[in-house]
C-alpha cells in the first residue's frame, strides 16, 4: 500500500498516461491536451510553494537598485501607459471571500469538461463576462475622448511608432486586442513575457509555456479574438518566468523591463498587464511613497499614465495621470 494510493491505484494512474502518451504521440489532441492538463495540475501544486518574488521590502528594493547598472544617458525619456486587465474567472471565483468559494464547485465541473480540450478556466485564466465589458469600455472611452487624457490616448492610438505590450497571460492579451481593436488590425500586438504576473496562484501559469508561442484563445472569444491571437507578434517572447522565483528574481524581471521601455526607440509604450505587478513597479520607481500608486491597484480594466525617464543614473516615473477609472479605492 502507498501513503495515499493503492498499488492497483497508482498502476492504473501509470496505464492511464502512458496510454495518452502514446495516443498523442499517434496524433490524438485531446490526448495531448489531457497530458498537458496533467502537467498543468503538477506545475500549478510546485509553483504555489516555489513562486516567491512577489512583494519585496524597501530594503530589498533599495539593496537591488544600488547594485543596479545599466548603460543609459540621463535624460532619456518616455512615455508610459499601464493597462490592467479585466476581471478574470479566476478573480470572480477567488476575489470575493468566502463568497466567492461557494461558486468553486461550478468552476472545477467547468475545467473538468475542459480536461481533454486546449482551453481551461483556472491556468491561464480568461476574462470573465464582467473582464470583457471592461475591455470593451476602455474602446468605448477612446471613441468618446471625453478628457484631454483620453484625446491624447487617441492621438497616440493613431501613430505607427507607438508599440503595444502585453503579458504573455491572456487575461492581458484580450484586455488590449478589446480596448484597442482598431490598432490590431493594421499591426500585432508583441506579446512580453517580463510582465507576466507576480503570483502563486495557478491563473498566472501561463499557457504559452515556450519562446516564441502563443497562447490558445479562450474559447468565450474565439468569434471576436482569435484571429488577433493568431497574429500575436512573440518574436521577443522568450517563454514565461521560471518555476522557482525569489524576490530578486521578481526584481531582475522588472528591472529587465524597465531598461526594455526606456531604451526601445518608441517614444510612447503601451503595456497590458497586472495589478501586483504594476503596483511593485510604481513602489520601485516613484519617489513618494505616499502616493495612492504604492498602496492600490490599478483598477480592473483601468488605465494610467506616467513619464518615465532616466535621472542621475536612476530609473524614475513621475508626473502619474488616471486615463480610465485609475486606482481601486476600495482594493490594495
């Protein structure tokens, strides 16, 4: 007998997927599929006790920054828009207490049904029917332009060197192709790996697990998005982040990101991604601690601005403008 599994059990675990390893291998994609599911589950249950890169104290932050070096002139300069995705399914289901949980048992028959398909509702998780509305209203913003803000925006939408960033998790990637639609469809957006999210939780696996691949539509937006997926640009994609995470690998990745937007030749970057993420950035590199930016998250489906430049050697933002909805005042 196992500590958990019978011998009859286990060796029926081991029938079962050397089975699907050969059916994949005869060219059946749901087996495949299963197989990946398997990994998924594997992967998710190590990174949720390995992934530790999130929240890194002042004195961590400041220790990496001193040691930091890089080979950019001060006074180098851009512009920078922060573009956090829209509720997820993930965060319907685990964002709302207790209250959420009760909606747990629907969500694992959902991702059960997904077992022999690409798709899944927990790895990788896709917006919810709430996180799409919320992409499709930062593109409902951008027609109005009620603000000088969102006039800007517009303006910047319009031009050729303006480049489109977004994490390699979907939740991201829709948000942008919703928001900004008409800028897809005269160029890709460029799938990043940098900015993929700071968590343990197994929504932030990302399923586009090698360099230069693509995730799978979510299956709720195949009508609307999958040919933008499809033209996803993931020429700089170099995979997701590694298994094992400490703080400093977390600030290697921004670090790393930071010195990417301030030495690419576009003058203005917007970039889909995360609220943890976002928020560790904003503590990073703006001074005053004080600001809302260094206690709350960018808001589901909101969108900030702020300059970006170097100064006396130091990677510094400032000047940092709500475009849609801004910070969560009710979530830190």
């Amino acid at each position: 007998m196992g500590m958990f599994l019978s011998r009859t059990e286990i060796g029926l675990a081991v029938t079962v997927l050397i089975s699907a390893g050969v059916l994949s291998i005869a060219g059946f994609d749901w087996a495949t599929f299963f197989l990946a599911k398997v990994y998924l589950f594997i992967y998710g249950m190590i990174n949720f006790f390995t992934e530790n890169a999130r929240g890194p104290s002042t004195n961590t932050i400041a220790k990496y920054k001193e040691g930091y070096a890089h080979n950019l002139p001060d006074g180098t300069k851009k512009i920078i828009y922060f573009v956090r995705h829209g509720q997820s399914e993930w965060n319907f289901m685990a964002n709302r207490g207790i209250k959420g949980f009760l909606y747990f048992p629907f969500y694992a028959v959902k991702e059960l049904l997904s077992l022999f398909s690409i798709d899944s509702y927990f790895y990788d998780s896709p917006l919810s029917e709430l996180g799409r509305i919320q992409g499709q209203k930062i593109a409902t913003s951008l027609k109005d332009a009620t603000t000088d803000e969102l006039k800007e925006l517009k303006a910047f939408c319009d031009k050729d060197d303006t480049l489109f960033l977004s994490s390699n998790l979907r939740r991201a990637i829709s948000t942008m192709l919703y928001g900004f639609k008409p800028v897809f469809e005269r160029k890709p957006l460029v799938q990043y790996g940098k900015l993929q999210e700071m968590t343990r939780n197994v929504d932030g696996i990302a399923l586009a697990s090698r360099a230069k691949t693509r995730p799978p539509c979510p299956t709720s937006e195949i009508k609307v998005l999958d040919p933008f997926y499809q033209t996803l640009d993931v020429s700089q994609y170099e995979g997701p982040k590694p298994l094992v995470q400490f703080k400093k690998d977390g600030l290697r990745r921004i670090f790393g990101f930071a010195n990417f937007l301030l030495a690419d030749k576009s003058p203005v970057i917007i970039c889909g991604g995360h609220s943890i993420y976002f928020r560790t950035f904003f503590r990073i590199f703006y001074p005053d601690s004080s600001h809302e930016c260094h206690k709350q998250k960018v808001a589901n489906g909101g969108v900030v601005k702020f300059e970006f430049e170097v100064r006396d050697g130091k990677f510094v933002i400032q000047d940092i403008k709500p475009v849609v909805k801004g910070f969560d005042k009710k979530k830190k």
